[in-house]
C-alpha cells in the first residue's frame, strides 16, 4: 500500500468563514468540500507543500501556524494510506481566487471560497474531514488548544 502525506490549511477571514475548496469529479460527479491541501512533493517539507497547495488551489499566500490535527483515510480502490496534517494558517483573504491542481487534466476543482458556518452545516455537499463540518468552530473558539488532535482512520 502506497503511503501519502498530505498538508491541509485552516484559514479564516475577518468575518470568521472557512476557506474551503468545491470539488466534483470529472467522471463520477461526485461533489465534496475540503480544506486546500494537498500531498508533499520530493523533498519538500510539509509545510512547504501546505504553501504551494493553497497557492494552487486559491491563488493566495500563506503562512502556516500551528499543528492542531491529523487524520488518517484508507483508499482501498486506488491502495493508498494518506495520512493528513491540518495546521492554522494566515492568508489574504480578499485576494481569494479559484486554481487548479496542475497535476491533473480535467479538473476536479470547481470554486475556492469562504464558506460561513452555517453554509457549511446546512450542505448537502461531504465535507472532509467531517470534523469541519461541527467541532472544528469549537475548537477553533478555544485557539485549538484542549481539543483531540489524532481524528482517528476513516476507511
């Protein structure tokens, strides 16, 4: 089984919504919500691949902070382990741009945004990791501290 660490960025605008990014698969058309992100690549660090996803994915800056989960996901139909990092971040909220992933062809993102709170619990849309969707406002009202950091394996 292939191994995949992947950086994830928690941004939040002055009027406390979410940076997340729409995605819908080509072929499938499934749809889902998620932090920008994405795996490391060579040598670089993981927070170096948390910059360079973000700038990809939502054509902003930023700079990472602190750790505050990780979670693991099981991909059985492509054998891959990923193990995710989700650190705070800061960025230019205001200059907020939909990319891409220049890694694939046919896109799979749709729309780079900031997304409210009640956007997010109201979706029918997945959101990944699900934390987002309820105990990550809970925990980010207490500067992430006192909070469970491992998120545990979805399969």
């Amino acid at each position: 089984m292939f191994i995949r660490v992947r950086a994830a960025a928690i941004i939040f605008n002055q009027k406390n919504e979410l940076l997340l990014v729409f995605h819908r698969d080509p072929e499938t058309k499934e749809e889902w919500l998620t932090l920008p992100g994405g795996g490391i690549e060579g040598d670089e660090s993981i927070t170096d691949a948390l910059v360079r996803e973000v700038r990809e994915e939502c054509c902003i800056e930023c700079q990472p902070g602190r750790l505050v989960y990780v979670r693991e996901y099981i991909d059985w139909n492509k054998n891959i382990h990923h193990v995710g990092l989700f650190f705070t971040a800061q960025g230019a909220s205001e200059a907020v741009q939909t990319g891409i992933d220049p890694e694939v062809e046919e896109q799979f993102i749709v729309e780079s945004r900031f997304y409210s709170r009640a956007e997010i619990e109201n979706t029918s849309v997945a959101v990944y990791p699900e934390t987002i969707k309820f105990q990550l406002w809970e925990d980010a009202e207490k500067n992430f501290t006192g909070h469970t950091i491992y998120l545990g394996q979805q399969r």
